[in-house]
C-alpha cells in the first residue's frame, strides 16, 4: 500500500493530478500506520 501510494504521488506531481497526489498522500499515511501498528496483538507475526 505505501508502495502504490508513493507511485500514485509521483505520477500526480509529474502529471499535475491533484486528485492523484491527494490519494498518493493518503495511501502512503495510511500504509505506514497500518505497518507500524501492531493489530491483532502486541507482537508481529513473521510467516
């Protein structure tokens, strides 16, 4: 997800997309958290 929202950023500023980078900028946050935060319990799991 932070990737596609990285790509979208790129391809918004490039193309001058507001909409894109509005998106790009949400995906990017909204990947992060969900990687930092652990859900589900207090340890990652690795599979």
């Amino acid at each position: 997800m932070i990737v596609l929202g990285v790509i979208l950023l790129i391809i918004g500023l490039v193309a001058d997309i507001g909409i894109l980078v509005t998106l790009g900028i949400i995906l990017a946050v909204v990947g992060l958290i969900l990687n930092l935060v652990p859900i589900g319990g207090t340890r990652r799991r690795v599979f």
